[in-house]
C-alpha cells in the first residue's frame, strides 16, 4: 500500500512507497507516514543526535541511520527485517544490562521508550550479565526527581535544556562506557540549577531519569500510552 499522493517524490521502506518532502529525514518520512522504524534518541522536536543507532536500516547493502539518512527518491530502504530487528535486541539487552532497569517497580512502566520497544523487537530477557552500576539517585529538588540509574544517554534532556530552555542545566560528561549524565550545577546536584517543572527538559526524558515528583501514578498502570497500543503504533501527532 503506498502512502503517496501524486506528484510527491517517494522511497520505498520494506517495499511501501512512503512520500516525502525535501529536506526530511527517512525516519521523519517514514513516521509521518504512520510507518513505525525502532528508535530511541530521535524525537521531532529536534535535530537528529545519531547515537542510539536503534534506527539503523539498509540501504543498498549498507547500515545507515534513517534518523539522519536525508530521503531521497527512488530509495530503497529495509528496516523490518529479522537482521535488523535481531542487532536492535542486542543493541537494546546492552542498554538494559549497562543501567539499573527495574521496570516492575519504576514509575514510568507503561510509557517508557526504551521497555515498549524492547517489547515490539522480542525482548524477553536482558541477556548478557548485569552490570549493576551504583547511581545515587538525586531527590534534592523540591518538584522534580533525577533517578540516573535508567539513563540510557540520549541526550534529549541536554538538547531541550540548551535549546528550548536556555538553560543548559544537563550535559554528558565521560567517554564509551564511563559517559554519565550529568548537572551543571557547582555542587552537581539539580536544586542547585534554575530548572522548574515548565521547562521542556521536565517532560522530554523517553524513560524514567528525570520524574516530576508527587505524580508517578496518576495515570494507573494498565492504561498508559504503551500499555494501550504497541510502540509500533503511530502515537499523538504521528498520524499521517
Ligand atoms: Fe535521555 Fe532521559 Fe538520560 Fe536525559 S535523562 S539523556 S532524556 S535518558
Ligand atoms: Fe537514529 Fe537514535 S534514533 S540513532
């Protein structure tokens, strides 16, 4: 079934015809589309960082991240393939091992990036050994909670902080496996930063990190987004 409309350029993705407009993204043209490519650091409010590599897709032969991938004609992308999805478990079962990842017991279960798509790539165990890192969470300030041991590194907080917020309250500090989130703030914690529960880095974190405090269960567990449809499934503002 095509998704395009006369006139309007297209690619193929898993051999639908997927339209575009110049200048997106195959990961922006493909969701746009109502088309679902695994991803975990990509949200449309923002340019493509390119380091979950959760998008990566063929092209000619070639691992490529749709996320940064510009659409152009006549392409021909795979994405749902048993490879692709197969490296995406992996590349998830080492998020899920590299962390502290509780879902039981975290109050983001039902929607959280990161445990709905290990759900739609088969993920039913984590794998390999755990690495049980010890990340103090930081409860210093008054609305808003930081649990570090669920990052998984996006850099989506750190983007919105920057760049909607003006704020720069997150970085990334480190390098390969010793990178951490971090506070710019003197004593390294978030009650020494200017940041309220208004800004868009309160709300941006796929996972469960950065949790207003006080409102953890006020949509019950069984009716949050992913509990009601798969991650697969285009959600508010992804229709086509
Ligand atoms: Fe991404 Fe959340 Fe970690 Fe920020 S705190 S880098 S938004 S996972
Ligand atoms: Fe493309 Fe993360 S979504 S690399």
């Amino acid at each position: 079934m095509s998704t395009a409309s006369l006139n309007t350029p297209t690619f193929t993705l898993d051999g639908v015809e997927i339209g575009f407009v110049a200048g997106q993204t195959v990961l922006q043209a493909a969701t746009r589309a109502g088309r679902y490519i695994p991803h975990l650091c990509w949200h449309e409010e923002f340019p493509a960082h390119g380091s979950c590599r959760l998008c990566g897709v063929k092209v000619g032969g070639h691992m490529v991240c749709a996320c940064t991938l510009q659409a152009a004609a006549d392409l021909e992308v795979e994405s749902n393939t048993d490879e692709l999805n197969g490296q995406r478990k992996k590349l998830l079962q080492m998020l899920f091992i590299e962390g502290n990842h509780f879902c039981p017991s975290c109050e983001k279960s039902g929607n959280c990036l990161l445990q709905a798509t290990a759900y739609a790539m088969g993920m039913e165990a984590p794998h390999f050994e755990e690495f049980y890192p010890d990340r103090p969470v930081d409860a210093s300030h008054p609305d808003i909670l930081l649990d570090f041991n669920r990052c998984i590194l996006c850099a989506l907080c750190v983007r919105a902080s920057r760049d909607v917020d003006n704020k720069s309250v997150f970085a990334i500090g480190g390098r390969g496996i010793s990178s951490r989130l971090l506070v710019n703030s003197e004593s390294g914690t978030l009650a020494d930063t200017d940041m309220t529960l208004q800004d868009r880095a309160a709300t941006i974190c796929p996972v469960g990190v950065i949790l207003p405090k006080r409102r953890g269960f006020a949509i019950p567990i069984g009716q949050r987004r992913f509990d009601l449809q798969p991650v697969s499934e285009p959600g508010p503002g992804e229709r086509p």
